[in-house]
C-alpha cells in the first residue's frame, strides 16, 4: 500500500490511460533516496498487469511492461541499461529498418555491425522498435534509478522519449534529485517528503504505538524508506537534534544491520555490491576464488537485506548496497574486484574490476581498459568509451599511449557534447604531446582534437592558430615539400577555422605554406584566401573547382571527420557562390544521405542550409519546416550552438514579414559572436520600416572576414546602398557597391548580377541599369529581391512621369511581396501604386495556399507521402514511428480537402 500518494497516482494513471487510447507520453519521478520512487512503479506495473483482467478501465487491453533499472557500478557500462531493456524482445529487431537493425544488434552482441555511424542512430531504433511493440497493444516502458544509467542508454531513452507522439507508449523514469541526472523536455513530478497524517497511517499500519510516531516521523523528515529503517531499528537509532540528512542516516542504520552479520555473509554481500549486476554464476565464480559461497548470503536473506531469486542476486534497495561497499576497507574491497576480474567472462566487465584494482600505473589494465573504450567507441558510445580512454591514459607506463588516449577520450567527449569535459582532456593531451617532437603523427593528432574542441566552445582564433603552430613545428624549416604528410591536414583544417573566425592573417598564412613547405594545390584553401583580399574575381572560380570536386552526396556511408567536414564545406560553398540551385540541389542531397543513413547528429547543419536555400526561393513554409525540424533534432541531441545559430533563418523571414518583435527576440537571444546573421535581418527590417538611419548605422562597420561572404552578403551590401541613397548620402555606400559589383562579376547567378545593377541605377538614378536586372531576373532565383528591383525601378518611372510604365513594374513588386507576406514591402508598394495612379489599390490577402494550413511537421510528411514512400519509409526519414505519421497524415487530410494518399497526388503543394 502507498502512503500519501494519490495525486502522483492519479497522474501515472492518467499516463498509462492515454497510452491505451493510443496516445504516447513520457514522465520522469525525480525525488531523494528512499521517496518511494521504485514503490510507485511498481505500483504502476501492477496496475498495467490489471489492464488485461479489464479491472482499471473495463477496457481489457493487456498491457505489455519493460523494464530497466540503473546499477551504479555499471554507470560506465556502454549500453548495459538498453540490453537489460531490449534483450527479452530482441526478436522484434527483424521489423526495424536495416541501419536501425544493424545498431540494436551490435549492441545486443547478436549481429556482424560493430560500430555505427552516429550515435543517436540508437535513440531513432529504440523509438521504433517501441512503436513496433505498441502494434500488439499499449506498452509501458519503466526507467529505474535513472541516474545510474550508462550514458549512451540514457541519451537513446530520452531521444526516444521526446519524439514520443501517437504510439500508445508510456515511458516513466524515476531519477534522485541530487544525481546530475536530467531530462530536457521530458516532464518532471517531483516527490514531496509525507505529511505527519500519512507518516503516522504508515507507522500505525507496521504495528507503532501511536505514542512513539512522533519521534520516528521528526527523525525520518517524512521519508518513507527512513520511516520503515528507522522504526526496525529504533533501538539503535537514538534522536538526533542535529541530525545528517536523511540518506546518510538511513545508510547509517543499514551499516549497523550490516555489522551485525556473520563476516562471512558480509564478505558475500561485498562481492555482490562490487559486481553490481546481480549476476549469480560470476557471484559464485568469484565467491569460490574466496572461499564462501551462497548459503553465506542465508542470513542477509533472512534479515531481508538481500533477495535470491531467478538467478539474480538483488538488494532490497541502493542504499544497501552503498553500505555495503562503503563499510569495507579497501584491501577487502580490492581482493573482492580481483576476484571477480579472474572469474568474469565478459571483457568489458574484467576490465571494470582490473581499474577497482589498480593503485597506480597498470600496463596490463590500461591495454584492456583501452580495449574496452575501443568496444564502447564501436558501439558509438561516445560518453562511455571517453571515459575508459580517460582511465587507460592515467593507468599506462607509455608518455605517447597516454598522449594519445586521452586526446581520443577528448574527441569522444566532443562527440557526445561533453565540450567542457573534452576541454580537460585535450589540455592534458596537449602537454604531453609537447613532449613528443619526434612523433609528428601523435601531435597532429592531439592538435586536431584541440582545435575542435576550441572551435565548439567558440574560440575560433585559437583553433586556427593551434593549428598553425603545431604545422610550424612539424615542418620548422619551411622547405619546399619538406613538410610531414599531417601538415597538409593541419593546415586545410587551420584555414576552415581562421576563415569561420574572421582571421585573414590565419587563412594567408596557412595558405602560403601549403604552397611552399607541403607543396599542396588547394582550390578550397586559395579561394579563401583571395577572397580574404577581396579578390572575388579570382576566389570564387577556385571555390568553384573545389566544389566540382566534391564527394558524391549519395556515396557510401563516411563516418570520417575529413571526409564530413569536406561535405560541409561544400554545402558552404554552394552559398558562398550564389547558385542557390545547385546549393539547394546540395543541401537536399545530403539531408536524403542523413535521412537514409540516419545520421542524425550530422543532419541539423544540412537541414539548416536547406532552410537558407528554401527562404532565398521564396517557399517560406518549406523553410519553416526544415528550420523547425532541425531545432528539435538540435535540442534532442543537445547541439546547443547549432540551436543558436538556426536563429538566423527565422529571423531573415521575419524581417521579410515585417515581425519587428521577433526579429527582435531573436537578436537579444544570440550570443554576439553569433548574431551576424541575425544582425543582417535587423537591417532589412529597418529598410522595410523606411527607418534608413538604423538600417544604415548598423552596417557602418562591416563584418570582418567571412561574414562577408555569407548567403546574405551581397543582399546586404544592396541594403546598405539603398539606405544611404534613401538618406542622401551615397558617399556612405561607395565601399558597399565595390564590393557588390566585384563579387557579381565573379559569379555566373543571374539574380547576383540583378542585384549589383540595381545598386549601380541607385547611385547613378538612371534606368538602364533596371532595365538590365529585371531581363537578368528574369531567369530566375530569389523572388524577394526581383521583387525589390521591380519596387525601385517603378518609383524611378513615376517620378520619370512614365505612369503607365511604373503601374506595370509595380503590380508585379506588390504581387510577389503579398505571396511573400512582406507586409512592409507590400505597403510601400501599393502606395507607389496609388502614387502612380491606379485607382484601385487594396492590400490582397494571397490566395490561400493549402499548405498554410499544415504544421511544419504535417507538411514534411504529406511532402513525403505525396512523392510515393510509405508510413514506414517517412517514419525512417523524420526520426519518428509509423504510428506518428500516420497520426499526422490524419490530421492533414481534412485541412486539404482529401481523404487518402492517391488525392496527395493531385493538389499543388507549391
């Protein structure tokens, strides 16, 4: 019976309620030691087992329950918590897509696949593989001492948890308040402490003498697991008027019970603590090297400490474990992890023993911690194998295996968005590897990993010139091709960096010896180089053979970190060069290479240029759509900068719209060292608001470097001209039009060319130079800114007195910004119109586009649906289950007119 619980029942049960009307929701019970976490689940689980007898909900559905509990010791155990949940329903991995397959059978040890590609590969295939078990009927999921979980296991559950929608899956996980454990977007119940009426009804319930409950209650403080220790024992638990919290006290309690047992027995409950996971044939292996056995383990059953059952040794709770482990001296212990490290069988559980052993460097035990980060890594358990390389690296007698161990503990601790632990690591790494100067490989190595790690947590300077010192040393000489064979990487990776950090002197320099000391023909790295001189003219062209270079997007899966950031690259070039064709062609060919493969982690930066090239077509819904997928993939996989910077797409179609509060929100939410993009669109809505001093000042001191390339460069190099035009001061844009023109003779974008001719007729007021853009516009790109020559060359024509001219130039403006919702733009426009004078002008509500009426989701999937892939297919694209694109297709069917998927095929979505 549960004390003082009901409204925490009533909500589980309204969970458990939801998923058998085929409604997914996930709950996570946060609460101290000893609150009765584990009491309500199982509470719950009874309650689900009812569900078959029609007893809770007279509706008879049985109610399929999996479960996992966290077990301290195995906290670095790289998926043991997933194999303890999935292993009973491992024959239902058949029904996964092959990737997804393929990772569940590499962790579980039943398949070939050792290391996959992306380590939330394993979130998406527990998400499906739930949904596949939802088909039978609804499923409860229950999290046990979620704190204890191994990190990889904790990062799939939640994935999975937090795309939850319409599977009739209910997750429930129960986590300490004071463990570090969190759960972002998860709903959390904490537990309170109960009252005296419910302590004293659970007292009175055990037999207590109603006399003695109030000294019982004000030692316990309302926990239910001290109320009951504190009552068994309270001869021995004297009143404290200072007392420890009440963990520690009720731990205090367990160790004098503890105490009180044969020695023998306390010997076998200390093997079964070290091990940790119940595991009865190694307790009997390692309880024989020791010489007890399990008739030892009588006694602490009888007491009810411990439980033997099913094969599996369990503690009544934790806390006696902790008690257990924490009350022996360390010879005891170390004997205990020896002995268990001779009797295991599984290498990663040997190797957690050999560490418990070691005092000091372990040669022996590094190579197998070693080994086991090696097998963690495989099963993209970044967080887990980080923290085995980190161990191996303090226990090894070998100065180059250390350097090199942790530098890999601080490339996985990047990779699973641990910056601040990776930051520790590489700086260690880094010290040794100073050392190392005959071992160029080892150093580049640790520079490498250094300069990511600088480059995520911001200091992009300082990743450039990282760079660039450690290829200095490896090549001090500076002697035509004299240069290691790392160098060349080095210095590509330093010029990336000093471009993205605004770094000319970095870019030239790395620039110059590739060319003098590696003797490397590098399109990608002179192109940035000129362009850092302002040479457009000769930049982009190489950008352009480095972009002809590319890998094939639909080639083999690369988990290579050169191999992506090339790719990436090209993504950037493509909108570096102004061909947003081809740069959309890109983007959308690397989000169907994530989406087949299920790189997730990889897929918020191409979906994020997918957006840029959707919002420069004009298809503002599609935009939307990409940008809202790839914040929530941003938030679930916890890419905090990435998240940050999808701002600035937002912001750009705000400014559009004329949203001056957005916009603005968005500016206030980005870090300074981010906010180029954002800034970009401040200027544009000061344009559109005719508010020309802002819009002016804000671009007065231009933006070093890069950003000056940027996908919105040369649309910002035309506002800045407008606004000094606008203000009388054409003086102000003479830098701007150099730059604009340079960069539009440089490239082959008809609509780049438009737009530089329409900056020359500003600052000339002639109409040639119009004439020229809208015939260029004419071949298409960017609607926006045809729209924005049309506007201006009308204005022109009606004070040229050309009316009849203007009206026809204008109609077209104030058509394609009312497609737009460009409220500022449409407002200028019609009143241009009216001006010019047609009688009749009235702001027009656009015909209703029916995609208007979808979610950004809703439209990704009825987008899918309408090119012929099926429920699973599009499950498997969007990282989610079957069950919630077709939930989402039943949403948007009535709101476009249709009632199946053959109708998809005959509406324009746009």
């Amino acid at each position: 019976m549960l004390y003082g619980r009901s409204a925490e029942q009533e909500r589980l049960a309204r969970l458990l309620a939801e998923a058998c009307a085929g409604r997914s929701g996930a709950l996570l019970l946060r609460g101290e030691a000893g609150i009765g976490k584990t009491a309500l689940l199982d509470w719950l689980a009874g309650t689900a087992a009812a569900q078959v007898h029609g007893e809770t909900t007279g509706e008879g559905r049985e109610v399929r329950v999996l479960r996992v509990t966290g077990v301290e010791p195995e906290a670095d155990l790289a998926f043991g918590g997933l194999v303890q949940l999935l292993w009973p329903v491992q024959d239902r991995l058949n029904a996964l897509p092959a990737p997804q397959a393929a990772a569940l059978r590499a962790i579980l040890g039943t398949g070939r696949e050792q290391r996959g590609p992306d380590r939330f590969l394993t979130g998406l295939a527990v998400l499906t593989v739930l949904a596949e078990l939802a088909e039978d009927g609804p499923l409860l999921c229950l999290v046990d001492d979620a704190q204890w979980l191994d990190r990889a296991t904790a990062e799939a559950l939640l994935f999975a948890a937090r795309r939850l929608a319409a599977e009739g899956v209910a997750m429930v996980l129960a986590g300490r308040d004071d463990d570090g454990f969190t759960a972002p977007g998860i709903p959390e119940l904490p537990l309170p402490r109960l009252d005296f009426e419910n302590s004293s009804r659970l007292l009175a319930d055990r037999g207590r003498a109603p006399a003695l409950h109030s000294q019982i209650i004000t030692e316990s403080a309302g926990n239910p697991l001290a109320l009951i220790e504190f009552d068994a024992a309270r001869s021995d638990q004297p009143h404290q008027h200072a007392p420890l919290p009440v963990a520690d006290r009720v731990s205090s309690a367990f160790r004098a019970r503890i105490g009180g047992l044969p020695e023998r027995t306390r010997l076998m409950m200390l093997i079964a603590a070290a091990e940790g996971r119940g595991d009865l044939p190694l307790l009997l292996r390692a309880s024989e090297l020791l010489g007890v056995d399990l008739g030892d383990l009588a006694e602490a059953e009888r007491t009810g400490l411990m439980y033997v059952m099913d094969g599996a040794v369990t503690f009544r709770h934790p806390l006696i474990a902790s008690a257990t482990y924490q009350d022996a001296v360390l010879a005891r212990r170390i004997a205990v992890h020896r002995a268990l490290a001779e009797a295991a069988t599984d290498p990663d559980c040997r190797a957690r023993h050999l560490l418990a052993v070691a005092t000091g460097p372990d040669q022996e035990a590094a190579l197998e911690l070693a080994a086991a980060a090696g097998r963690a890594r495989g099963r993209t358990a970044y967080a887990a194998a980080s923290g085995l390389f980190g161990q191996a690296a303090r226990l090894t007698t070998d100065p180059r295996q250390r350097a090199s161990w942790l530098a890999e503990a601080a490339a996985l601790a990047l990779a699973a968005g641990h910056a601040a632990q990776a930051d520790r690591l590489a700086e260690e790494a880094v010290e040794l590897a100073d050392g190392l100067a005959d071992d160029p490989a080892a150093g580049a190595r640790v520079a490498s990993v250094r300069a990511a790690v600088a480059f995520e947590l911001g200091d992009r300077n300082e990743a450039a010139h990282g760079l660039l010192a450690r290829a200095g040393n490896a090549a001090p000489n500076s002697a035509p091709n004299s240069a290691p064979p790392e160098s060349s990487g080095l210095l590509r990776t330093a010029a990336a960096y000093g471009w993205l950090a605004g770094d000319a002197d970095a870019v030239r320099t790395a620039a110059a010896r590739l060319a003098t000391a590696v003797g490397a023909d590098d399109p990608l790295v002179e192109g940035l180089e000129r362009l850092c001189e302002d040479d457009a003219e000769h930049g982009l062209p190489l950008l352009t053979h480095f972009l002809e270079g590319r890998p094939d997007p639909s080639g083999p899966r690369d988990a290579d970190e050169a191999a992506q950031a090339v790719r990436m690259l090209a993504l950037t070039c493509g909108l570096l060069l102004g061909d947003d064709e081809a740069a959309h062609a890109l983007a959308s060919a690397e989000v169907r290479r994530c989406r087949s493969q299920a790189l997730i982690g990889q897929l918020p930066y191409a979906l994020d240029v997918l957006a840029q090239t959707h919002l420069l077509a004009g298809h503002h819904r599609d935009a939307e759509a990409a940008v809202t997928e790839a914040e929530e993939i941003a938030r679930d996989t916890g890419m905090r900068r990435r998240l940050v910077r999808l701002g600035a797409v937002r912001a750009r179609m705000a400014a559009i719209e004329g949203d001056a509060r957005r916009v603005r929100e968005l500016a206030a939410a980005t870090p300074p060292a981010l906010r180029t993009g954002v800034d970009c669109a401040l200027v544009l809505l000061d344009l559109g608001l005719g508010d020309f001093g802002s819009a002016l000042s804000r671009l007065d001191a231009p933006p070093p470097g890069p950003d000056r390339y940027t996908w919105l460069s040369l649309s910002t190099a035309a506002d800045q001209i407008e606004a000094a035009v606008r203000l009388g001061q054409p003086e102000r844009a003479e830098e701007a039009l150099r730059h604009c023109e340079s960069w539009a003779r440089a490239t082959t974008a008809p609509w780049a060319q438009a737009v530089a001719l329409r900056c020359r007729a500003l600052i000339d007021d002639r109409p040639e130079p119009y004439a020229q853009a809208l015939h260029l516009h004419e071949k298409g790109g960017r609607p926006f800114e045809r729209a924005r020559t049309e506007l201006l060359y009308g204005e022109w024509l009606r004070r040229a007195r050309r009316p009849n001219e203007a009206r026809d130039v204008l109609r077209s403006a104030l058509a394609t910004f009312e497609r737009l919702r460009a409220e500022p733009w449409v407002g200028r426009a019609a009143a241009e119109l009216r001006a010019a004078g047609e009688r009749r002008v009235a702001a027009r509500v656009p015909a209703e586009n029916p995609i208007d009426r979808l979610t950004p989701q809703e439209l990704q999937v009825v987008r899918l649906a309408r090119g012929g892939s099926s429920s699973r297919e599009i499950a498997a694209q969007l990282f989610l289950s079957r069950r919630t694109v077709e939930h989402h297709l039943y949403k948007a069917y009535p709101k476009l007119g249709v009632g199946s998927r053959r109708e998809l095929a005959r509406l324009d979505l746009g």
